[in-house]
C-alpha cells in the first residue's frame, strides 16, 4: 500500500491571529501539553494548500518510534536530541526542517511537538519559498469527507524551483469508473476511483472514494506533440479494464480560482453591440491582468509514476487487484457516525502516533508544459 504523499511548494501563508486555527497554539489537555500549527502554501495568487501538524508530549514521556532496521525502539525524552539517539531513528519517522544556514542549516527531530516549536520561532522570519511534504489524509465529517495535509518536512528552497501542489497518489479505478460526459465538448474526463487509508486499529486499511480529473481544454489539435501526449496519458485514464487495478499517478491539486481566457461570453450585450458595428474591438473591453474564473478544488492527473514503491512495482503500469467486485466492495470504508471536530483532530494525534507506513520519497517533478493541469 502507498499512502497518498504531497509536495506543495510556494509561498508560505500565516492564518490570522484571531483565527480559529491559528498558526501555532500550544494547549494542555488532561494534563498534557499539546501544540497544532497551520498555515498555506502559496503556489500562485489563485491557489494555496493548507498544511497542519500536531504533536504532545507524552504522558509517560517515553518515545515509541522505529529504529533504521524498522524494529520498534522506545527513547527517553529528555534523550531526544541527542545525536546518537536521533541517527538511530528510521528517516521516515523524522521531521526534517531546513531554512538555509541564516536558521542552523538542517535539523531533524524525532517528535512533531519539537519541529513545531521550532517552526513557531522560525517560519515568520524566512523570506523565500518552502516546500512541505508529508501525508495526505481524508477525515469524515458530518456528510461528506475533508482532506487534510499533515506536514512531516519543511525546506528552503531556492527561486528555481516552480511553485506547485502536487500529491503522489495510488488510484484504483476501473472501466465502470470514467466519466467521459463532458470529454466530447470540454474535453475533461472524470474518474471515480479509490485511494487506500489507514484508519483506525479496529478497522485498518481501508478504500476510500475520490474523484480525480483529467483536463485537456488547453490542448493544441494542430500540435503533433501535444497529440502524442494526449494519446500516451489516454491509455491509463481511459480505463477498459473490467475488474479492479490501481495505478501510481503525480496529481496537481488546483484549490481557488483558475485563470481564464478573456472571450466575448465575458461582454455585456452593450459591449458586443459596439464590437458588432466595428466601433470597438475584443481587445479594447479586455482588462488589465489576468482573468479568474469559479474558484475550484480539484485534484488533476498529470502523469503516471511508473516506478516501485514498497512492494508495488509500476513500472509496466496497471496492477491488478486480484479481487472480485464483491471482495473490493467490502474493503470500502462506510463512516458510521457524525463526528465533531474535535474528533478530528483526535484522529490526526492518534494517526501520527500509529503511522507506521515507509515514506515515499516524491522526486522534483519534471518541468511540462501544463497541457493537463
């Protein structure tokens, strides 16, 4: 299993003071001390991801964690920052900070409470762009579910690198799954898949649904290459297959407004009257700056990862499921109840204390043209 991972890079953006989710709020409950922390990265002025954390010290003040040969090791936690200690811990179970060598250069931690803390003192001060990685997670609340992105890393990065929000998911989908309504005129496909979470010791792993898209609006039918991508990127969304496989895909998500083309559906009647008598121009109404339409959360596919990860190879692709429609079905998760939030943020302290899942490293994502994003 590969657990949804993103990587957002950008800008980093402060809630205000007074919100209800500040940047940073360190708390007591039942006697133990607590701190959240959450804030957005800024990809472009129209999109941003909103990342979050959550650490506490233990009421035993023991560490539980994984050594680098994967057996479960416990540290004392006035030990946690010594050097030894902290080399004997598995990378995945690190938090990584890095704002340069203005803040110490690297520093790793072995608990979330600390990177925290030193995100609290630090973050404001960076002036640059970051990169955030970490665990995607969707929590049920009331009707529907909410995506959540729990940072594990933050890293200074330079100005080359392109802001962007991207997640490596594992999809699993089948023909019965695609949307192709809107492909004929919009040229967009939706797929009905599922991703696989983690969620509790009592239920474990479980399929959970999501819809993901494929957009193809910008592309250029007169562009030999854009063609050939088109056609490449179609065998693995367009699903023929007939019983369950999943698939390793680089997804952007696009959360806020997307920039539009400025056309004559955007005119008063008044203004295409005066374009009609050749008074104006099409140009001559266009404003200043770009043009933002609906603001949209979406989550587009951009390209298969066809690499191994863990134990699922995808270098040829597809893998099957190897399970029957009936057998799938029954690794659904069905939410049993409304949940408040606090239950969420319970969730996400019990999550960070079970994960056991190995990291999967994102490589940076190769520069394209951004015909399907």
């Amino acid at each position: 299993m590969s657990q949804p991972r993103f990587k957002f890079t950008g800008t980093a953006s402060f809630p205000k003071a007074d919100s209800k989710k500040p940047f940073c709020k360190v708390f007591t409950k039942d006697g133990i001390e607590m701190v959240s922390m959450n804030f957005g990265v800024q990809e472009s002025k129209n999109s941003m991801g909103f990342v979050e954390c959550f650490g506490s010290i233990p009421k035993n003040k023991v560490i539980k964690t994984k050594d680098t040969d994967g057996n479960d090791i416990e540290i004392s936690w006035d030990n946690r920052f010594d050097e030894n200690t902290i080399k004997s811990v598995a990378n995945y179970r690190k938090y990584i900070v890095d704002l340069g060598e203005d803040f110490g250069g690297r520093k790793e931690f072995i608990t979330q409470y600390d990177a925290i803390l030193y995100l609290k003192d630090n973050l404001h001060e960076y002036k640059g762009l970051i990169c955030v990685t970490g665990q995607m997670k969707k929590d049920w609340y009331e009707t529907q579910y909410y995506d959540k992105f729990i940072f594990q890393n933050v890293y200074g990065v330079d100005e080359e690198h392109k802001p962007s929000l991207r997640i490596t998911v594992d999809i699993y989908y089948k023909k019965d799954c695609i949307d192709k309504e809107n492909w004929k005129e919009d040229k967009v496909i939706g797929i009905d898949g599922y991703i696989q979470q983690y969620i509790n010791k009592e239920e474990g792993t479980k399929f959970i649904p999501q819809r993901f898209i494929f957009n193809a609006s910008k592309l250029n039918p007169e562009n030999e290459k854009h063609i050939k991508l088109l056609n490449y990127k179609l065998k693995y969304v367009d699903s023929k297959a007939k019983k369950w496989e999943h698939l390793l895909w680089e997804v952007k998500m696009l959360n806020g407004a997307e920039e539009v083309d400025f056309d004559e559906s955007q005119l008063t009647d008044a203004q295409k009257e005066q374009i009609e008598l050749g008074i104006k121009t099409l140009d001559d109404f266009k404003p200043n700056g770009s043009i933002f339409g609906e603001r949209v959360n979406e989550y587009r596919l951009l390209e298969p990862s066809l690499i191994k990860t863990g134990s699922d190879d995808f270098s040829n692709g597809f893998i099957s499921c190897e399970m029957t429609d009936d057998e799938f079905d029954e690794l659904i998760y069905h939410p049993a109840k409304k949940e408040k939030m606090s239950d969420l943020e319970e969730s996400t302290k019990k999550e960070s204390e079970e994960k056991n899942e190995k990291e999967v490293d994102i490589e940076d994502e190769l520069d394209d043209d951004d015909l399907f994003g």
